[in-house]
C-alpha cells in the first residue's frame, strides 16, 4: 500500500486477516448449527410446530398491525442496512487502528464542555490502548447491525438489534462525535449535529413501523424530523463563535478538503467554491443558512411536494459536496457523514419509493417446495431465521471480544508502527536543567537521581497529540505497581508562547496526571526553556495557524543520570501512539 511502512502493513495485515476470519467461521457455524438441527428434525421424525415455540415470545407489538412492511419502512431498514455495512468496511481502513482518536475524536471534542471530555477520556485511553483489537470490535459491530438490517424481517432478533443500535450510536456520539455540536465550525455544512442522530432516527422509526405506531406512515412526522436536522445545522451556521461569516471560514474548509485524495472534477468544484467564500464569506453564509432554512420550512408545510422534495435533496447535496468531501476521502473517515443518511430520508418522502421484492428461480423454487414437503417440521422459513439471527450473534461476540481486550496486555504493535520503538544511544550523562513544576515548586534533574526517568517535551495547549503522550506515560504506572515510585515522569513545556506556571498545571488539572505522584511537567523562562529544547535536540517552531510543531520524543534515563535510549516518533504521522508497553518495556529496563 502506498505511503505506508513495513510495520503498518503488517498491523493492517493482522487486522483484516483477523476481522474475515472470524466473520467467516460465524458464517460457517450460523450454517452448521442450521443443517444439523435439520437433520436431527429429519431423522428422528421430532415434530416441531414453530407456532407454539414461538408463541412464548409474542409481545404486543408482534400481533399488533405491522407497518414494517410499508414501502417507506423498507427502503430506510434497506438503504440504511448497507449504509452501516460500508460504515463498517471503513473502519478496516489502515490508518484507523491509530488515527481514530488523534484525527477524529479528539477534533470532535475540542470546544466541549469538561464533563463531556471527562466521559470520553477513558474510551479514548481504552482504544489508545488496544487500538487494532478495539478497531475490529467496532467494524464487526457495524457489520452486524448492517447485515441484520438488510436480512431480517419483523423477528424478535431485528428488534434486538435495533435497541443494540441505539446503544451503539450514544457511544458514538459521545467520544466519536462530542455529541456533534460543540467543535470548532460545527455547522450544516460540516455535517452537525451529526450522522448518528439520523442513524438512531431511523432505528426508532424501524421499531415505531414494527410496533403498529401510527406516526411511522405519518409523511408529517417524518418530514419533522428531518426539518429539525436542517434547522440546528443552519443554527449552529449562523453563530458568530463558529467563525463561518469571517474571511477564511467556509474557504479554509472546502481548501483543505479539495487538497485530499479525490477526483479532479470533484476538488475542481471545491476550489471554485472556496473562491466564493474567499471573496464573499459573509454572503455565501447567508445564502447557506437561508436555503437550509427554506429547505426546512418547505418540507414542513408541504412534505408531498416533489419540487420541495428535490429542493431539500438538492441542499443537502451541496452540504455534502463542499462542506463534507462525501465523508470518504480522508483516510480515517468512518462514514458518509450526515450528507448520505439526510439525502435518503429526503428521497423517502416520495410516495413511490420501495424495495423491489426479490424474484426466485423458478427452478429454486421447485427445490424448496420439495424440501418443505420432504422436512414439514422445519420449513425453510424458520430456518432462514435461524440462520438469519447470527447479526446478534455478532453482536454478544463483538461484546465478548471487547470484554477480553480490557483485560489484555496493551498493543506495542501500534508504538512500532509510529516510532521503530526505543533505541539504544550512546551513554552520557544527560544534560541538567532546572525549571519550575506546575506546582510551583523548582525541580532540576540533579533532584530526580536515584530513580529512574522518562523524559519527553508537551505543549500544555495541545488538543491532539500531546495528551496521549501524557496518558501513555502515567499508565506505566499500573503496571509497575509498587516500582512506579522509582520512575519519575517528566515533561518539559514545548511552546514558545504558552508556557507559564499556569499553563501546565492546567494541562496537568485538565487531563487528571495531578493524582499521579511521580508525574512532573516543567516550565520556565523561554531563555531557559530554549536551552533545554537545544541540550535534547528538540525543534520547536510556531505555525501560522494552528498548534505549535514540535519534536516528539522520549528520553530514557538511567538512575545515575546517564542517558540509555530513544524513541523518536519518525514513522506514519497519521497514526496515534499507544507507548506504554514500550515505555514500559525501557523502565523495567533501567530499574
């Protein structure tokens, strides 16, 4: 695969060989268990009447009138089924094992309020920390819900499914998305309030059509739901804090997206319309919030009408196009963002839109009436339920596999893959400093001798990197146990501008590393902090727009002050790091 290293390729390997693998053999059991039930049926001449089995399951919303069967009803549980297998294909993409919580959630949750942050923090460290194992529970989930969705019928098991659904998209929501409002130029453009509300819309509407309920063939209600979605995205669009009636907002957007992978007619048309922005932001802002808007209103008056319909299509499109990229060219993109999903609701106000039924081969069909007539007991019907019911099955394994990652060792796979691991370097005392920690208190690294230390350089304003780094740190400590006195984590401010006493205590505060005893992050003066940069060959420079650049890298120091190797992030940029094992690995080492 282009752009990627050896060690990446051999992660991406072990991902997919053990994502197909296990499906397969799913699969094969789901069809095994089936076959051999048949012929115990067949051959011990056991009477099975499916009717009184199932009669100890019926709920209300089995007998009540079943409004699943609506053309309506069936083109969302269809379209949408496929939407959640392709949701899950994407998420068999090489860089989002490592990718996910730098490039996406932590993006997601910039900007949100403490207790989100706090909620998510500890997902984001369990993914961090089994990044491959945590990626192929989560395509196998989306797999599952997308299979049972395009297979089952009004059964008890698609029922399941769809409440585990539900359960699936507030965990998407919360560390995936930052529930998809509070990130810095969320909008309609951008895909706010975000695609898992039209995902879990859609789930309650299945389960409304299942149970009888009378809003489920309602053009009216559904035709609510979506104006809702066009009203928050034009609201958040048109708050002045999102930065889109400024010069460079709705420009910088469509720029950075035309620069990705995609084709050239497709970037073309994002260009042309960055020169819009670049020329009249506050205009095309306008022109944006007022056609969603109309779109909104439109629908809602008139949910019948084809012209308001193609209307609402068209503008949904367009929010796709040049605000969204389609949601598929980046390489960690896990959806169609809200683009797809809202083109579909739109498209299922239409009074003819259906599901062609499938047709059998007459041939087939002669088959199975043959097999009905020779096995009366297990009819093909029942069977196909049976087979039909591994979606769930997936589902409880998905739960299984994620129940055993927690317990696991953390993955030093992903470490290798970004940084090569640790290195040995020629041994010399390492250069002293003394600066001021983020209680205040002067510490040098003359003070640190006799244990062992881990060195490393954070900018206490980084949202991406830098916390994982800290995080990855003071999980040693776990695993050392009653050692992890001996160790002394240290990290030195890297930003040429933000750099007080304050700023790195509030680091410290916010991602919660006070509790940790052995934990120290260093600051001073920008003459001191400059000679500590130049003494570890650290580079620091200062971007235009966006976080300060800077070396990323850990220092290992023996208890007598001498330097004994490094790990320098010199792999796949875009992939997250998961250091503790390695980290881990070099303590033991120097202890």
């Amino acid at each position: 695969m282009p752009g990627m290293n050896s060690a990446s390729a051999a992660a991406f390997h072990t991902l997919s060989t053990t994502f197909y693998s296990t499906w397969f053999s799913l699969v094969a059991v789901a069809f095994l268990v089936v076959l051999l039930v048949g012929f115990a049926i067949l051959l011990l001449r056991i009477e099975l009447k499916p009717t009184s089995f199932l009669n100890r399951f019926q709920r209300p919303w089995i007998v009540g009138e079943d409004r699943s069967t609506h053309p309506r009803a069936r083109f969302l549980q269809i379209s949408f089924g496929f939407a959640w297998i392709i949701d899950g294909l994407f998420q068999l993409r090489p860089d989002m094992p490592g990718g996910f919580v730098t490039q996406v959630a932590n993006s997601a949750l910039t900007g949100a309020p403490r207790w989100l942050t706090d909620l998510s923090l500890p997902l984001l460290r369990l993914w961090d920390a089994h990044p491959i194992k945590i990626d192929i529970v989560t395509a196998f989930v989306q797999l599952s819900i997308g299979l049972a969705f395009v297979l089952l019928r009004r059964t008890t098991t698609l029922r399941v499914v769809l409440y585990l659904s539900l359960a699936w998209l507030v965990f998407v929501l919360v560390p995936g998305n930052g529930l998809g409002i509070f990130y810095p130029g969320a909008s309609f453009l951008s895909g706010a309030p975000g695609a898992p509300y039209l995902y879990g819309f859609v789930s309650i509407y299945l389960l409304a059509s299942q149970s009888g309920r009378k809003w489920a063939e309602s053009d009216r209600a559904l035709a609510l739901a979506i104006a809702v979605f066009f009203v928050i995205g034009a609201a958040l669009q048109a708050l002045p804090s999102e930065g889109l009636w400024k010069s460079g907002g709705i420009e910088s957007m469509a720029r950075s997206m035309s620069q990705a992978g995609q084709p050239g007619f497709l970037s073309s048309g994002l260009s042309a319309f960055a020169r819009l922005a670049s020329s009249s932001p506050q205009l095309l802002n306008g022109i944006m919030i007022a056609l969603v808007l109309a779109a909104a209103v439109g629908l809602y008056v008139r949910p019948q009408s084809r012209a308001l319909q193609w209307f609402a299509f068209a503008v949904a499109f367009i929010g796709w196009w040049f605000g969204q990229d389609f949601g598929i060219f980046s390489s960690t993109a896990t959806d169609f963002n809200s683009g797809l999903p809202l083109m579909l609701l739109v498209f299922s106000l239409r009074k003819d839109v259906t599901v062609p039924a499938p047709q059998r081969n007459p041939r087939v069909e002669k088959v199975v009436k043959e097999v009905e007539s020779a096995v009366p007991a297990i009819t093909p019907t029942y069977a196909r339920h049976w087979l039909m019911s591994f979606p769930l099955i997936g589902l409880v394994l998905s739960s299984l596999i994620a129940g055993i990652a927690l317990l696991g060792p953390t993955s030093a796979s992903m470490a290798l893959v970004d940084s090569g691991g640790a290195i040995s370097i020629p041994a010399q005392t390492a250069p002293n400093f003394q600066l001021q920690n983020y209680n205040g208190r002067p510490i040098s690294l003359s003070q640190l001798r006799g244990r062992a230390i881990v060195l490393t350089f954070l900018d206490p304003t980084c949202y991406d990197q830098c916390p994982l780094f800290a995080q990855e740190m003071v999980a040693t400590d776990r695993l050392l146990g009653k050692e992890a006195s001996k160790v002394a984590l240290v990290a030195v401010a890297a930003n040429p501008i933000t750099h007080t006493v304050g700023a790195v205590k509030d680091f410290t505060v916010t991602h919660d590393l006070a509790t940790y005893r052995n934990w120290y992050y260093l600051t001073g003066s920008l003459a001191s902090l400059r000679q500590v940069w130049k003494d570890y060959s650290v580079t620091v420079s200062v971007n235009s727009v966006g976080m300060v650049v800077h070396s990323s890298q850990f220092y290992f120091i023996s208890p007598n002050g001498t330097e004994r190797a490094l790990m320098d992030n010199t792999g796949n940029p875009q992939l997250a790091q998961s250091y503790t094992s390695v980290i881990y690995k070099e303590e033991k080492a120097l202890l």
